[in-house]
C-alpha cells in the first residue's frame, strides 16, 4: 500500500528538493522531500488561502495546522514579523523540514515545530488558526480539524480552511456554523472554498 503524506514517520527513501517560490512578493526557499504533502510546489489552495486570511486579529499566537513543509507560517512571519507561530504537522520528515525551512528564510525565531497529530500536543490559545486539512486522511480527520479549534482559539480568534467545494467544503461550512455561530465564504477560486469563523464564546445549540 502507498504511504500517504500524512503518514507519521513515512519510509519512503528521501529525494529532498530545493526551490524558491513568492508568497506575498516574498520570494521564500524551501526544501521538500519525498512523502511530503506538495513537494514540488506551493499547492493552489494553500496560496489562495492565504492571499484572502485576515490579518486583522486579536493578539496572540497563530497555528498552521496541518503545516507541511511550512509556507504557510513561513510566509505570514514574514509579513507579520511580530507574531510567533506554532507549526503542527503529524509527518515527521515534514516537521523537520519546517524547522529547516524556517531558517532558511530567516524567521526561525517565530516558527514552533511540533509533531502532533491534529491538536494531540497542540496546547494554548491562540490568535488564528489556518488549515489546509488532508482531505484524503478522511472526513473524521477533517472534522476534528475543524471541531478543535474551537478549544484553542482566544476570542475574536479565527479559523481559516482551505477545501474544495467537491472535497467537502458545504458540510465544512455548515459544521462552523454549528460551532462557532458564523461563518464566511471569504474566497472562492477554482473550485476552492476559503471559509472563516470566528470564535465569539460558547454557542448554545
């Protein structure tokens, strides 16, 4: 059976690959292996996901959930160079290319790199989360993605998700708005949906 990019300590042999690529006319370096999610490029959703993320936030940290190889936390430490970030990804090789990765385009200083799968080692609260969730992991991984933020989000937070109208992103959207009370389709590009909530405190069902 072929490993899959979530696979926690994945054994495909390495085949590690140097590139650069412009997230927010940053041009940023990164290095990708074998049994990484989009090792040879920045994936469309994830771009588009973070081309509409709102900056306006509470203060705190922010988490890339689900983190890859790290352009996501990568490239908004660099344009918010006052914020830390913590990079959660259940793929070890993937945990120790963010942790390269965040050298290498000077924002290592910002940048936490845990494995965990989901919010298992996740601890605090924080300012935003992001998520491009692995939609081949299944619906249930999707679903706890989206379900835990709402125990790691200070108030005024936000959780931002990338998913394809055709992988999921109706029932997404209608699970955030159980959730959180609101929701908003802040983007749509190419069959992607870029979808908010903020967490506003307790909603009552």
């Amino acid at each position: 059976m072929a490993e899959h990019y979530y696979t926690a300590n994945p054994t495909t042999a390495h085949d590690e690959h140097t590139w650069t690529f412009s997230l927010f006319d940053d041009p940023l370096t990164f290095t990708t292996d074998a049994g990484v999610f989009s090792k040879g490029t920045v994936d469309y959703g994830t771009r588009t996901m973070l081309t509409a993320f709102n900056q306006n936030i509470p203060a705190g940290k922010i988490l890339d959930l689900g983190a890859g190889y790290g352009p996501v936390a990568i490239s908004l430490a660099k344009v918010m160079p006052n914020r830390e970030f913590v990079a959660a990804e259940i793929n070890e090789r993937a945990v120790e290319l963010v942790a390269r990765n965040a050298e290498q385009n000077q924002v290592g200083q910002q940048i936490t790199a845990i494995q965990s799968d989901r919010y298992e080692y996740v601890s605090g609260k924080f300012a935003a989360i992001l998520t491009n969730p692995p939609v081949r992991a299944g619906k249930q991984i999707v679903t706890d993605m989206i379900s835990g933020a709402v125990d790691h989000l200070v108030t005024d937070g936000t959780l931002t998700v990338v998913l394809q109208k055709k992988q999921g992103a109706p029932s997404a959207k209608k699970l955030m708005a159980e959730l959180f009370g609101n929701v908003k389709t802040i983007a749509k590009d190419k069959g992607y949906y870029i979808l908010e909530s903020s967490y506003v405190g307790t909603v009552n069902n």
